[in-house]
C-alpha cells in the first residue's frame, strides 16, 4: 500500500504534531508528512517542521481581507501538496463549510474533551465546573458544525480533587499524543473511513461515541 501524504494544520506549539511526526519517521504511519501549515507566524510547530526536514508554510490570516479569502488561499496551497489526509491540530480558526466539504472523509480534527461535551474552549475548567469525574479527549471527522463531526477514537483520565484546569490539560494533553497517532495510522493502513453511516474502522461501524482507548 502505498505511503498516504499528510498535511497538517497548526497555529501553536504543535506537540500533537509532534507526536505524528515521530511515528511517521519511525515507521508506525504508513504516511509522511508533506507539508506543515501555519497561520501564525510565532507558531513553535513551523520550528518542529523545519528541524524534521518538512515543508513549513506560513499562512497568515491577517493578510486576508476575509475568511472566504484566506481559506481560498488555504485549500489552493493544501491541495499544492496533493494530500491524502489533512490533520487540524490545535489550528484556532473556524473553517468555511466550502474548505470543510472539500476535505469531507480526510479531515480530522482533536478536541480536549469527551465530545459531545464541551465544545468550543476552556474545556478543562468547564469539566472541573462541572463536577465531572472523568474528562478526555477526542479525535473526529471534521463537519460543518463545530466540533461536532463523527467520533473516531476517545481516551478518558479521572478528575480528581486535587485538579485544577492545568493539571487536567497536562494529563489530557499525553493522552492526546497517543490517540492522534493512532487515528492517522488507522487511516493510513485503509482501516478507517466515513461513510453515511458513520465511522467505520476495520469494516465495523463504531459507536457514536468512537473507538474507546484504554492505556495498558
Ligand atoms: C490541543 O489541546 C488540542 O486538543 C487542541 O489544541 C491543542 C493543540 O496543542 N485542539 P499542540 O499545539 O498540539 O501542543
């Protein structure tokens, strides 16, 4: 099966991708990162591209008069890279439904809650608010509707007592590096897809609430 071509969104430190880096130069993704894209130009990730050999692209919103524009402008130098999968991590802009559709079954995206809850930020506080017991992470298909896409795969750590909104991001944050990897070498292997009916991994539908991943 041949190698897929990655790109991958960032607008920050890029430790999620980071960790997909690592496993695609190791050889547990079938895959290779062709492009890492920014649209801050302080983003550490463009650093992480660099040192890895990567083309890393600077695309700054702010030299677009609007949000069609500039997600124009993305989707032309995302498809320069002919992409198989494009992977949004910790990329802070809201994508117009035409960027989403186009990328529609190749678009994931991982969000530090349990979703369906919390969307949107401040997940970790809104957990301890909540008095919640358990808290996570979730990598999805990215859909129209924010954070709202097909669940993939989701990895749970207990909220305890002593937790405040740093403490929770810290552990949540490690298990964000294992899921997101696991997801894109899934994908990569054609074990993983969208189809109408949901999810499927392995030719089975998943639940809802995606692949449920336990630490061993
Ligand atoms: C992660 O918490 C992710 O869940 C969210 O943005 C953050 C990105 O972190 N979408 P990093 O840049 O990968 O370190």
């Amino acid at each position: 099966m041949a190698p897929k071509r990655i790109v991958v969104l960032i607008s920050g430190s890029g430790s999620n991708l980071q960790a997909i880096l690592d496993q695609t130069l190791e050889g547990q993704i079938n895959g290779k990162i062709a492009a890492v894209i920014s649209n801050r130009p302080d983003a550490y990730g463009l650093t992480r591209a660099e040192q890895a050999g990567v083309d890393a692209r600077l695309l700054d919103h702010k030299q677009f008069a609007d949000r069609e524009s500039f997600d124009a402008a993305l989707v032309e130098l995302i498809d320069s890279y002919q992409p198989d999968l494009v992977v949004l991590a910790g990329f802070m802009r809201i994508l117009t439904p035409e960027l989403v559709r186009h990328y529609h079954g190749r678009l994931f995206n991982i969000h530090p809650s349990l979703l369906p809850k919390y969307k949107g930020l401040n997940t970790h506080q809104r957990a301890i608010e909540a008095g919640d017991d358990a808290h996570g992470c979730t990598v999805h298909f990215v859909t129209e509707e924010l954070d709202g896409g097909p669940l993939i795969v989701q990895a749970q750590v207990s909220v305890t007592p002593d937790d405040d909104a740093a403490s929770l991001q810290q552990r949540v944050h490690q298990l964000e590096h294992q899921i997101y990897p696991l997801a894109v070498q899934w994908f990569c292997e054609d074990r993983l897809s969208l189809s109408d009916a949901g999810v499927e991994l392995d030719g089975e539908l998943l639940a809802s609430s995606g692949y449920q991943y336990t630490t061993r």
